[in-house]
C-alpha cells in the first residue's frame, strides 16, 4: 500500500485506514513508538507503557555499553 503524506499545520501526516488499525488494535487514542532504521520509518503501537519505558531503559543500557562495539561490527 503507497500514501502520501499530508499537510497538517506546519508538519506532515499520514492518515492510516481503519482497518490497519483494527488488524494493529489501534484507535484514536492508542499511542505509537516512532524509530527509524534510517530507511523506514516504523510505527508500533504501545501497548504497555512501562513495558516500553523498561525495554527502552534497558535498550539505552546495552547502547551506552556497547554501542561502539556494535557499531563496529556493523562494519
């Protein structure tokens, strides 16, 4: 599926059909992570915020350790 984006305000936005959210079990009021591997952007939904804030803590974790190793295997 292609989209386009939209203009909003002064910013960009993409309008998701209800039934991708329906598949994600999103709504209105579902909050979303936004990353980016620097090709894709990529929306997932939160679905449990300290679930997330955990996974996010520990993943600064390992980066703050090891991110120059990592780095340098993805070489």
């Amino acid at each position: 599926m292609k989209k386009a984006l939209v203009k909003h305000g002064n910013s960009l936005a993409i309008v998701i059909e209800k039934a991708v959210l329906d598949l994600l079990g999103a709504n209105a009021e579902t909050p979303f992570e936004v990353t980016t591997d620097g090709q894709a952007l990529i929306l997932t939904p939160v679905r449990d915020s300290k679930r997330a804030k955990a996974f996010r803590s520990a993943l600064d974790n390992v980066n703050r350790k090891y991110g120059e190793d990592l780095k340098r295997l993805a070489e």
